[in-house]
C-alpha cells in the first residue's frame, strides 16, 4: 500500500477494439471525451514491471491529433469499453445536448 493508503484495481486488458470516453468540463461547459482505438495486450511480467505507475491498460488510438487528445484531458481517468461506440455516444451527447470532443 502507497505513503496516502487507499486502493487500486490490477487487471490485464486483452487485444480488441476500444471505446473511452470521459465527461469534462470546457470554460464551464459539459463536454463528452470520446476516443476510440485498439487495446494491445501486454504480458503480465511487464505489467508487474512498472506496477508503481499503476498501468492499466495499452491503448493505440485512432487519432492522428494525440496532443490534442491529451491537452483536452482533464482527468487520469477514463472509462474503456470494448466495441467502437463513438456513433451512438455522439448520439447521446446530441440528445443530452452536450458538445463533443472526438479523437
């Protein structure tokens, strides 16, 4: 256990299509993260490797523009399904009448 106590999930990803996505807010405004890209499955032993930076999972991404999906990032967190669901979170966000911001 770390210096601050608390807890962290392990788990291993396998290889596959990925969806992230994030709320955050944009001067004020509600704006939905949405990334899509493929996991890459690592082995184990180098997952234990670097344990303390708290890896969870290798994603490549789909975007050519990376800095700018980093710079829009506004947490380390972000959820990750497998499946390419931009279209209908796009949807939903049209429908909640949220902005988008799609790497």
């Amino acid at each position: 256990m770390g210096k601050g106590g608390g807890v962290t999930t392990v788990f291993w990803t396998k290889d596959g299509t990925v969806t992230l996505a994030r709320f955050l807010r944009i001067k004020g405004e509600y704006v939905l993260q949405i990334a899509a890209g493929e996991s890459i499955e690592q082995p184990r032993e180098r997952l234990a490797e670097v344990r303390e930076k708290w890896p969870q999972a290798y994603i490549k991404l789909y975007t050519q523009d990376i800095e700018k999906f980093i710079q829009t990032c506004r947490s380390n967190h972000m959820h990750m399904t497998y499946g390419n669901y931009v279209k209908e979170l796009r949807e939903i966000a049209q429908i909640l009448g949220l902005k988008t911001e799609i790497a």
